[in-house]
C-alpha cells in the first residue's frame, strides 16, 4: 500500500525526550576565543561557541579603506557627471593577513560556529558600502571554510521594506554559497521585527540608518508580522532553495500568532536564538520564559534535525573567560610544581594555589540561561508512542508509493503493516459490529443448506452461517480478526481468504495450519479472477454462493490511490445482493495545500536525475509542514476531494455484461482517456477545492490524507443512529477516529514552482484521479487569485498542469 512501509512500529517507543544542544554567543566578542576560553566555555555546560571570523584590526582596515576611498574622490574634483559614472572604479579589500584574524584551524574547529562580522551591511543603499560588505562577506566565508568551520552565522539584513536591496542582500548569499562548497550558511534573522530585538552596533552604512526600539516606538507604526519572514523567503528563492542555506531565527519577547510560529517551524532552522533581553525573572530572580515560549521550544525541538539553542550575551563575557585563562595558568603552574617536589603541596604552595573552593567555582560554573533551558530540556513531554525514534527517522522522508496490486510485497513490509494495532483494532470492531447486526436482525446468509439438512420454514435465516472473504490478506492479521469477531459474537462463519502473492500465500497455508485449525478456505488468486466461493458442504457439485461480508484492505495514503476501487470491482460480483457489505464501506480523499520547504529543496536536488521528481505523489510523515490556509466558514483548512462507496449499485461491466452477455466490452471508446474502451470510467475522480489564506505564504504542494467508514452500524432498537466505525489519517480527525494510527503516512503532491501567497489569497485546487482502463494516476493544477476590488478577483499565480501518468499505478 502506499503507506509507509518500513518503520519499526510501536516496539522501538523509548519514554525519552529531545535533548538540547545549547551553544554561547557574545555579540561583543571581537576574537576568537582560546583554546583555554574556550575550554571554560565548555565548562559552563555549553556544547559549541560562536567565533568572530575578522578581528578589529580588519575592520579598521575596512573602515579605513572606505574613508580614503571618499577622500580620494573628493580630492579628484570630479565633475557631477564623472562621479555618477556607475564605471568609477571602486575599492578593492586587500587580501587577509594573520593581523586580521585570531581564527585558525585548530582541534576545536569543528565545534565553533563562526560569525561574520556585524558590521557589514550587505542591504546598504549605498553602492560603496554593499560592495565593500559583500567583499567582507566573500572573504570571511572563505576563510572560515578554509579554517574547516561548518557553519557560518551571517547577520540578517537590518529591514526589510526595500525589495531591490533585498535583492541585493540575496545576491551577495548567493555568490558566498559559491566561496565555500562545503559549510553551511545560517542567516540570522528575528521572527519578526519586533523593537529591542534588533541587531546592536552601527555598520559600514554608519549610525542611526536602521530602525531602533526607541524610534519605532516613536514613529508608533504598526509592525508587518512578516516582513522578516517575506525577506528569508526571497533570499532563499535566489539561492534556488540551497541544502547549504539555513536560517537562525532570533525568538522575541512577545511571541507573534501561531501561524508565523509555523511558518518558521516548517523551515529550515539551524539556530534559535535567545538574547538575554527576552528572559522574564520569576519570582526567585532567575531568567525564565513565558508558558507560551515553552510551548513553542517544546514544539521546535521535537524535528527530526532539531535546531541548535544560541545564547546571545547572556555569559561569560570576556572578563570572566580572562579571568579563566588566569585560573588555568595557575592550575597549570601550581600542579606543575607540586609534582616536582614533594606528594603534597607545601602549606605555602597550597595557600598561593587557587583553593580547592575556589577550584570547585570554577569547574561547577554555572550560568543562570544556561540552566534555565537544561530545566526546559528536562521538563519536556516525554515521547509519545507515535513519536519514537524510528518514526521519527520518517519525518519528511520521502518513499515512493508501494504497487502491491503490481508487485508482490516482502514479509518484512507486511511484518511493518502488523506493527499497528489500531487499525487491525478498528477492523476487527467494523466486523464484530457488522456481524452482531446480522444476528440482531435476522439477516440471511449466503451459506446453502448441506446435502441432507432439514428443511427451514420460509422468513428465517435458513442456515446462521456468514460467508466471509478477507481479499488480499497477506499474511492474515484480518483473518484472524474475523475469526475473533465470529467468535466474540457467536455467529459461525465460512471463511474465504485470497491472495495473489503466492508468498505470502505460503505464509497463509502455515497459518491455516498451526493457527486457524485448517478451516480457512485459502485461495492463491488475483480477486478479480476468483471465481466465487464454493459453499461448505457443495465441494463434490462445485456449487458457488455469494459473499455476505467482503473484508479488504487495500487503501493507499490517498485512500483510492492503491488501486482499491479497481480491484473491489472485479470481486464485487460475489458479494450477496441486496445484503451483502463491504467492509470498508466506503473512502474518501482529502487536501489540504502546504508550505514545504524543506522536502521542496530535496524536490529540486532530484530533479535534474528524475524528470519525475515533482509528477510523483509521495508518501511522506509530513512534519515540517506549514498549512498555509485558514479554517473559514464554507471553506475548511482540510477538504475532501472525493468519494468511493462499495460495492457499486450499477457496475458498468456488469451492466454490460447483463445486456451483452460475456462478449468483450466494445465502445468505440470515444468518451474515454486515450480512446479507451472506458471499462474503468465510472472510477475517474474530479475536485475543485477553495482554501483561503489569510497571511502571505508559499506554498509547495498539497497534502493528502484520506478516512474510510469501514462500518456503519445498523440503527439501535431505539432508533439512534451508532456511530460509524472510522479510521482516519486527516491531522483533525486522527484523534477522534483511529488515534496512534500510524499505518499510513500522509501523500504529498509537489509543485514544481512554489506559488506566493499574497495576504488574503484564495488558492483554488482542480485535481482529477485518471484511468485509461490499465492504469491510473492523477493530475493536479493550482491557482492562486486575490480581490482587486469588491467585485473583480485576478489570478496571480498558477502551477502548471502535473501528472503522474509516467509512474501511474498499474491495474
Ligand atoms: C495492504 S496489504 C494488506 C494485507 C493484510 N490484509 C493486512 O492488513 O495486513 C494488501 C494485500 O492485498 C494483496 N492484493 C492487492 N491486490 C490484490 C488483488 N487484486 N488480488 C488479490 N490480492 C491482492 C496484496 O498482495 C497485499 O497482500
């Protein structure tokens, strides 16, 4: 099925928690630190630190370099005309030299996360100051890549509200994405702008040209939510969705609407960061965070690749690492010399050497922040049993659908499938309800009379018998459930079991021996060739019955997408007229469009190598998502596309074959796909879906989920209407229907352009499910309109027409 296929169900659950890795930045740092500061760093508890690529000495040849060059032109008594020249030649930053760093390749290199300078102003208006920033940048990331460093941290723009220095901003990441193949590039980036959590320290562009807390307090203006967001959106765009590009996202004090909290939940995060500013005191006088800031920890750190925590300026700073250093010369010299002379340090040396307190400081050193997120760490949720690490490896990881109507799956695969009980669970509560009303009500049953029984007066169920037949029932976990219910209810049954994967048929025979005592009838066959059950007692005529109860289980992550309605047409025909069911009843699709960048990225990296990269619906444990539309009257966030019931009151071959006999189906064909015969048209499939979206967005595909009523109970003696026995993948009906249910993930329909959303857009989703009478597939078009008035709607975007008819589904 194209479910997932390969996880280790349930056993793998461990009651552990997301660990934090937590590393220390100092924004006022202009050196990398020692191996000895570091090492203190380490001390604290800390797991990596931030290092300064270039020191002072860099930028004061930067800032003297732009000084001349001004001075230079203004000296050149160029004309007005001359100047404007966009040909004048500008400066040139001279090469690095080892005065201009203290970062060098060195045993801790791979735990330090360089950052480039603050100073630079890569989104500068002025032409001077983005070219002399963009060298810097170019030279930095060079260097720290060369130095072996995997990440760099480079300061975000310091606005938004100007799209061509945006551009520019992109531009210049881009070209440094160039510099250095193998690190990893971090824009730092606030989750929105709120005042006071803006960058500190003035840049090349020079002081009071970026907004500060105190002036947009001042100008009262009301702050775009997304702004920040808007700008990591296109930065990356530019970059073509690099793997190599990550965002660091500074956490405000006031945490925005949960919608851009998901926004930025469903990219990709390296860092969060934390400024000592955004820390409230509790009532002992320890920093602490807001009940809503927890919540949204908890959530981030339960991604596969979690982000990193940084500390911004919350300790130690530079006194205390000197001071360190200190401490370790000490250490250092007053070991040295107890081992020189005597076991023992004299009283003197003891009295001069750091005390064993003042030792026990130092190692236990501890900082306020830092525990504070180890409590947080500790005072996670523990995992629940759909979040064990084995799934968790699933999450946003891409499998092609299975065929198992075309291919013959493995035991491994099936062994998979058995790992969730909740669905077996489920069936197994359709069939007992199904067959407790068969014996409430008095319904008949297809089993014939065995040679020699006594005749029935006419009006009652002649012989109590079901006849039961479980298709496809690889290796019979739905057998067993049937033969539970039968037993749980008392009413006896016939029982038919098919398969056509004549290996996991094998498997069948031994069940049927060692466990079922030989009394299921086990048929090797593709249903749709089955010729019918032979009834119990009527083996020496042959004499064929009809099915009272059809069990199947042959539903895919988009409910019809494994071929389910196909196959139940060609076994359908067995099934007792008027009374006989299918169990499931019926299956419905659902969609729901979605912001999915990361897996869009790895979407893109395929591309190249697979032409069929973004026409293939994947099955994937949607994680990182973002739902980019809004539940609104009319217009639910999760819609269904559309619906399957069984069996089919007029099927159209059997119709046929009612008024033509066996004689091949002849059409013409010219209403069908491709001029086919249209034996399967009554299974084509058209939606038309609106969602609407509220904030702006992108979206990258569409989501799908699908439910299935297996059974729904007869009315009770007193009328009311049991509830339907469900089982369901759509996220706001998990719960209530199948919860834990994890055998099928959901399916993702990419796009192969992201579509931008502009605020209050209206997405329009047309998706057909296609046959041509030997496969099936789907095809998908997206269109995106907003209001330019009250009465006049314009289409802003659309995705083209995708299609999987290249790895359709094979009848
Ligand atoms: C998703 S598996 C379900 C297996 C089992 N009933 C369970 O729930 O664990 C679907 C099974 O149906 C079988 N199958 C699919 N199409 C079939 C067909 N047309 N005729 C017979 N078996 C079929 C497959 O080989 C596979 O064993």
């Amino acid at each position: 099925m194209s479910r997932q296929s390969s996880h280790g169900g349930y056993e793998n659950y461990q009651a552990s928690r997301p660990t934090f890795y937590i590393g220390q930045h100092d924004s006022g740092r202009t050196d990398a630190l020692t191996d000895s500061q570091y090492g203190r760093v380490l001390d604290y508890g800390f797991s990596f630190a931030t290092a300064p690529i270039t020191n002072k000495h860099f930028h004061d040849r930067v800032v003297a370099l732009q000084k001349s060059y001004l001075a230079d032109v203004a000296a050149r008594d160029l004309t007005a005309a001359e100047r404007a020249n966009p040909s004048l030649p500008g400066p040139t930053i001279p090469t690095l030299t080892d005065d201009d760093t203290s970062l060098f390749p060195g045993p801790n290199i791979t735990s330090i996360v360089a950052y480039c300078s603050p100073w630079i102003d890569l989104y500068a208006a002025d032409p001077l100051v983005a070219s002399l920033s963009r060298q810097v940048l170019n030279l930095e990331v060079a260097y720290a890549s060369f130095c072996g460093v995997r990440s760099v941290i480079i300061p975000g723009p310091r606005a938004d509200d100007d799209e061509k220095r945006v551009a520019q901003y992109g531009r210049a990441i881009q070209e440094a994405l160039r510099q250095a193949a193998r690190t990893i590039l971090v824009i730092h980036l606030p989750m929105y702008r709120e005042p006071g959590l803006e960058e500190k320290g003035d840049t090349l562009s020079g002081a009071g040209v970026y907004p500060t807390a105190a002036s947009t307090a001042v100008a009262g203006e009301e702050i775009d939510l997304y702004s920040a967001w808007d700008t990591w959106h296109t930065v990356r765009s530019m970059c073509a969705y690099d793997p190599r590009l990550f965002v660091a996202v500074r956490i405000p004090k006031r945490l925005p609407e949960t919608e851009l909290q998901t926004r930025w939940f469903a990219e990709p995060l390296h860092y969060l960061t934390f400024a000592a500013s955004i820390f409230q005191q509790n009532r002992a006088g320890f920093p602490s965070l807001s009940k809503s800031h927890q919540t949204l920890i908890n959530k981030y750190m339960r991604i596969k690749n979690a982000p990193y925590v940084l500390l911004s300026d919350v300790g130690p700073d530079a006194a205390e690492l000197a001071d360190a250093v200190d401490f370790h010369a000490s250490v250092a010299s007053a070991s040295a010399g107890a081992s020189s002379g005597a076991d023992f340090p004299s009283l003197a040396e003891a009295h001069s050497s750091p005390s064993s307190t003042d030792k026990k400081k130092h190692r236990s050193a501890s900082n306020a922040y830092f525990s504070y997120l180890k409590y947080l760490e500790r005072e996670q949720e523990p995992y629940t049993a759909t979040e064990t690490s084995t799934l968790a490896t699933f999450q946003d990881w891409l499998q092609s659908p299975l065929q198992p109507l075309a291919d013959n799956l493995e035991s491994a695969t099936y062994e998979v499938f058995e790992g969730d009980p909740v669905k077996y669970d489920q069936y197994e509560k359709a069939i007992t309800a199904a067959m407790a009303d068969w014996k409430r009500l008095n319904r008949p049953s297809s089993a014939l009379p065995r040679s020699g029984a006594a005749a029935v007066p006419a009006g009652t169920p002649t012989i109590p018998e079901l006849v039961v037949a479980v298709a496809g029932a690889g290796r019979g976990p739905l057998v067993t459930r049937v033969i539970r219910a039968s037993k749980a209810t008392g009413v006896p049954i016939q029982l038919w079991a098919l398969e056509k994967n004549q290996n996991a048929y094998v498997y069948l025979l031994r069940m049927n021996k060692q466990v079922w005592g030989g009394k299921v009838h086990l048929i090797k066959t593709d249903m749709r060739e089955w010729a019918g059950p032979i009834a119990e007692g009527h083996e020496a005529t042959g004499t064929v019955t009809k099915v009272d109860v059809l069990v199947t289980e042959l539903l895919g992550s988009f409910g019809d997408n494994e071929l389910s309605p196909e196959c139940l047409d060609g076994i359908q025909r067995h099934i007792a007229r008027p009374h006989g069911i299918s169990i499931p009843q019926s299956y419905t699709a659902h969609l729901s469009p979605i912001s999915y960048p990361k897996v869009y990225a790895e979407l893109a990296g395929r591309a190249p190598s697979d032409e069929n990269a973004f026409e293939t619906p994947w099955v994937v444990h949607l994680y990182a998502i973002d739902l980019v539309s809004q539940k609104v009257p009319g217009h639910p966030r999760f819609q269904q596309a559309w619906e399957f019931v069984h069996p089919v009151r007029l099927p159209f071959v059997e119709d046929w074959n009612a008024q033509h006999g066996l004689k091949k189906v002849q059409t013409g064909g010219g209403g069908a796909m491709t001029l086919a015969a249209g034996l399967n048209e009554h299974n084509v499939r058209h939606c038309h879906l609106k969602f609407v979206c509220r904030p702006r967005g992108v979206m990258h595909g569409l989501a799908g989920y699908f439910e299935s009523v297996l059974y729904q109970p007869a009315p009770a003696a007193n009328g009311s209407t049991p509830e339907p026995v469900e089982i369901s993948t759509r996220p706001d009906q998990i719960d209530r229907k199948s919860k834990d249910m994890i055998s099928w993930f959901p399916i993702f329909f990419p796009l192969k352009k992201p579509l931008y959303l502009p605020q209050d857009s209206e997405i329009e989703v047309s998706m057909w499910r296609q046959t041509d009478d030997s496969k099936v597939w789907y095809e998908w078009l997206v269109e995106v309109f907003v209001w330019a008035g009250q009465s006049s709607r314009v289409k802003v975007a659309a995705s083209e027409l995708h299609s999987s008819r290249n790895v359709a589904c094979l009848m």
